[in-house]
C-alpha cells in the first residue's frame, strides 16, 4: 500500500514540477487508484501485485469513497460561495429590478432601461402607475397603444361607443372584425394581446360628474382625448380639484394641439384657455370637417410621451404651454398659456406648491 502511496506522491510532484494543472494531476491519480482497484479485482489472491498494493481492495475502495464524498463536497461548497459572491457584487438596484420585473419584462422594456432618463427606477414607476385615458377613439387609440406597450401598470379607459366601421381610417386600436364591439372591450382586446403584463379596467360608459371624482380618484395621470367641450371642462374640473395632472389633445383636419394641465405646478387650466365651449357650427366635428388619417396617431403619441415624462420625471413637460402641430406644413410650434383671475374652475389662485409656469 505504501508503494502506491509514493506512487501516487511521485506523481503530484512531478506534475507539479512540469506546472500540470491541478486538476490534470487529480486526474492522473484518480487513474492509479482504479488500476490498483482493477488489479485486486482481477488478479487471484495471493499474487505478488496484490501483496505489494495491500493485499485487498476494501482499504483503496473505502478511501476511494471517502475521497469522492470530500471532493463532491468541496464542489458543493464553491458553488455555493460563488453564488454568494455574485450576489454581493451585483448592484442593489439591479437586485431590486430582478425582484420587480420577471424575465420577460426585463427584455420587453430593455430599451427604456438603458434611457439614461428613464432607467430602472423610471420603468418601476412606469410599472406602479396608474393612467386613465377618456375615450378610446383617434387620440386614445395610440395614446392607450404606447402607454401600454411602455409597461405603465394600469391603464383604465372611459368610453361608451361602438367600434364602427368609419373609425378604422384612424382609431387603429381597432379591428374590422370588432366592428360593433364597445370600444372599451375592443380596446382591453387588443392591448392584452399586445402586453399581457398590464392591468386594463374597461369602463364602458360616458364619464359623468357622480362618478368622475371617484374614478379620478384612482389615478395618478388622466389623459382626455374626447372631442366634445362638455366632457373636456368636466374633466378640468375634476382633475383640477383631485390636483391630478390633465394631459389634454385635440384634432382638427390637419392640425393637432396638445397641453399638459398641472394644478399641482400652478399651470392654467383647461378653461383658463378655452373659457366657453364655441357656437354650434364654429367648431365642426372630425365627422363633418374630416380629418388626416395618422393625425391622430402623432397627437396621440405625443400625449403618451408627455404621460411617462410625467410619471418617471424625466425631461420638460409641457405644462403652461401649448404645442400646436400643422400636418399641412410639416410645422410645429409652442406657445406659452396664461392663468385667468376670473377662470370658474381654478380661479387664477396659486397652488399651494404652484411653480411659475416659465419656469416648469
């Protein structure tokens, strides 16, 4: 038995001399104590190899036995600290987002995370937000699509129509086949088909002042995309009065407008802008005026991007201004909006927290 233990030292040091890897040198003696072990197998009693490598083969299998049990756990062990090592070096924030956002997410909104703006903290209150969108027709129809394809967490949209077959020139949330459907349910059809990951509540009804400070109640962001004056001042007023901020589009042939309504930042209010609703006829539908296919969509887009400006506090919002955009002429333009002392729903006072719009 000695002989094969000098064998063994013989061969260590020699791979050790010649810089063999370690494991290597394992290896080559792992291969001397199985041949010790075949030729006790093999060999009858009594031959001389047998006497001069113990005479048995228990003793080399017990070491045998012993020597796997303590490498395997040796193993377990590294692998263990390893991990341990790994999870120390990875960032808290990055702890966090794998502990917020499955797989999945993380590869869905990979582009949003990299944005030095947004990042992860931007794209985990993207995930706890909670935007309503008034209307589910031309501006809400890419205002609902980006908001949830960004992965804002839930989505609640207001609407009592139908799908109808003149909308599809526009409202591309819809489908041919949806034709006759409640916008709302087509609109909840489509975006869990496009991001399962988002909460939508459907409410399919017209918003009323019983229930809109209710509603409001449960958002963070309110998007209007209405295109009628009543339901517009009903929601300046409510918003106003919860100070939730009032992302506010409108559409007119070729032309575009949008406007973030902030009471909390001391902006005007929607009726600080448009005092009275205009004469019947000064201010024709999109049914009767008509109205630029993908006008919508770039409006709608817009209100999308000013929501998640808001919501992660990136970039310059646009409260206290107005962007108006001209499809006709490939022009845009900005102009700055004033509070009105004798306005019936803000009254030209300053929000307790108010910052000068200018300055916004």
């Amino acid at each position: 038995m000695l002989l094969v233990l000098f064998l063994a030292a013989m061969l260590w040091g020699i791979g050790a001399l010649l810089g063999t890897p370690r494991r290597m040198r394992w290896t080559m003696i792992g291969v001397l104590w199985l041949g010790v072990v075949l030729l006790h197998l093999i060999l009858p009693g009594g031959h001389p190899l047998r006497l001069a490598t113990g005479a048995s083969a228990a003793p080399w299998l017990l070491l045998g036995g012993f020597a796997a049990i303590f490498m395997g756990y040796r193993a377990v062990l590294g692998r263990v600290k390893d991990r341990a090592d790994a999870s120390q070096k990875t960032p808290p924030a990055a702890r966090a987002m794998a502990a917020t956002f499955s797989d999945a997410e993380l590869d869905r909104y990979a582009r949003h995370i990299v944005l030095r703006e947004i990042g992860g903290p931007g794209q985990k209150r993207l995930k706890d937000a909670k935007v309503l969108v008034i209307g589910a027709g031309g501006l809400g129809s890419p205002a609902i699509l980006y908001l949830a394809a960004a992965g804002v967490g839930r989505i609640g949209i207001v609407d009592d129509d139908v799908v109808d077959n003149s909308n599809l020139q526009r409202q591309v949330i819809h489908t041919d086949t949806r034709i006759g459907m409640p916008k709302v349910f087509s609109a909840q059809e489509a975006i869990t088909a496009q991001n399962p990951h988002v909460d939508i509540r459907p409410y399919n009804r017209r918003l009323e002042p019983e229930a809109a400070a209710a509603l409001f109640g449960d958002y963070d962001v309110i998007l209007d995309g209405t295109d009628n004056f009543a339901t517009r001042y009903l929601a300046n007023k409510v918003a106003h009065d919860l100070n939730k901020p009032l992302i506010s589009g409108a559409l007119s042939q070729w032309e575009g407008q949008l406007s973030v309504f902030d009471p909390a930042y001391g902006t005007p209010c929607y009726q600080c802008i448009f005092p009275e609703a205009p004469a019947e006829g000064l201010a024709p539908s999109c049914a009767e005026a008509g109205v630029l296919g993908p006008l919508p969509g770039v409006v709608g887009a817009m209100m999308a991007v000013e929501a998640i400006k808001l919501i992660t506090d990136a970039g310059t919002v646009l409260r206290g201004e107005m962007l108006i955009y001209d499809a006709l002429y490939g022009e845009s333009r900005k102009i700055a909006l004033s509070r009105r002392a004798d306005c019936p729903v803000c009254g030209g006072a300053e929000a307790p927290n108010a910052i000068v719009a200018e300055q916004a």
